[in-house]
C-alpha cells in the first residue's frame, strides 16, 4: 500500500512568503511521485514554532503517515526528499530524519568552519545505516516525521517550541536546548528514547552573502593550498 505524505514548504511572513526557484521544482517532482500518494500545502503561519506545530497537526488530522517540512530556502540536487524516505524505508526504522547543511561559516585565518545543522553523538553511541547515522540534534531546513511521532512517541504537542531562559531579561536561548524550535523536537526524542537520523547527503541553502567576502576567502583557501605544496 502506497505512503501517504505530506510536504509542507515554510513560507509565511517571516520567511518572506516566498518559495526559491529550485524547490519549487522538488514539489512539482515531488507531487508526481508514483511510489507514494502526496499532498502539498504551504504553511505561512508565525512565529516558526507555531507553523511547525501547524505542520504537524494538518498532518495528523489528514491521517498521513509521514511528514516532510521544508524550509522556503532550501535546493535539492543529487537527492531529494521523497528519495530520503524511500531509502529510509528499505533499512531500520526511521521515525525521525533531517538533513544538514550549512547555517554559517565563519574564517580564522586559512581555516573556515562550517555549522552544518547539526549536532552529533559521541562515537560510541552513533549507529549508521547506509547513508543514515544518528545524530544527538539536528536542524529541520528537511526534516521527516513518521506518524508514530504524533501518535506514539509524543502525543501530544507542543512538538517544536522556541525555548529562552526565563531568568534572563533578554530573554536569551535556553543552554540546556542549546538551539531553536528544532533542537527543542530532538531534546522531547531523547528524552523518550527515541532515535534522530541523519542522511549524510548535504542539501543547498539559500542566503544572501557578500560574494567579494566569499571570493576573497575562496582565493586565500587556494594561496594556502599553494604554500603546502
């Protein structure tokens, strides 16, 4: 029997109500995807958390059984999401999987970090199968559900929710979430036990960069390279 899936692309007021050219194109391919049936509905709600709990609900009224959220800013090249869950299921069970890329990159000198949404386990405790390994947090710019999150591991919601230190007059992100409304999802799975998958393929992320700066750090990358010949 076919899957029932529901895409849901993030796209409201504060992320500029907008879909980039390239997923919209996922959807299209998505929506004609012959393995499962799909549904597409575009959530522009806000603040982020409360459209991710909207997400979350459409979805457990509509009776599906796997929900896919996308961020209005992500591309997809050399696999997309309906790929993520179909490989997903040919393995162990996956009730939780996202994918990373990078949020922000950051040079010291010759060397350029890269925060690519995620945060992993220590060695010991990663399991991986095929292209999915465990993961301790990651982001949901791609992030799919199975239905047993709503109906067995948590059911009841909130299930993304923006967490700040109350003791703050800021009103600063909690330590103990150490991230947003994503990481707070991760935090309730662990708690109960249950597993946050990761497929290694990075997908695209959309920003608007100063591309002087990019290509001044793109050209010293390459003067070091030079220098250790």
């Amino acid at each position: 029997m076919k899957p029932r899936v529901l895409i849901t692309p993030l796209s409201g007021k504060e992320r500029t109500a907008w879909l980039n050219p390239s997923l919209a194109r996922t959807l299209l391919k998505a929506s004609h995807d012959s393995r499962a049936f799909v549904a597409v509905e575009i959530v522009e709600h806000a603040p982020v958390d409360f459209a991710r709990n909207v997400c979350v609900d459409i979805a457990r009224r509509g009776g599906y059984d796997y929900l896919i959220q996308l961020d209005n800013d992500q591309t997809f090249a050399d696999i997309g999401p309906m790929d993520v869950l179909f490989e997903a299921l040919q393995g162990e069970r996956k009730d939780v999987i996202g994918m990373p890329y990078v949020q922000s990159l950051q040079q010291n000198g010759n060397c350029v970090r890269f925060n690519l949404g995620y945060e992993p386990l220590p060695v010991e405790r990663q399991q991986t199968d095929g292209n999915f390994i465990t993961v301790d947090r990651v982001a949901t710019g791609c992030m799919i559900l199975s239905r047993r999150v709503w109906t067995e591991i948590l059911p009841k919601g909130p299930w993304f929710k923006w967490m700040t230190d109350t003791t703050n007059e800021l009103l600063a992100p909690d330590p103990a979430i150490k991230g947003g409304e994503d990481y707070y999802l991760c935090h309730l799975l662990a708690e109960r036990g249950a597993k946050v998958w990761m497929h290694r393929t990075p997908i695209g992320h959309l920003k608007a960069a100063d591309i002087t700066a990019l290509a001044s750090m793109a050209q010293g990358l390459s003067q070091a390279k030079a220098e250790t010949k």
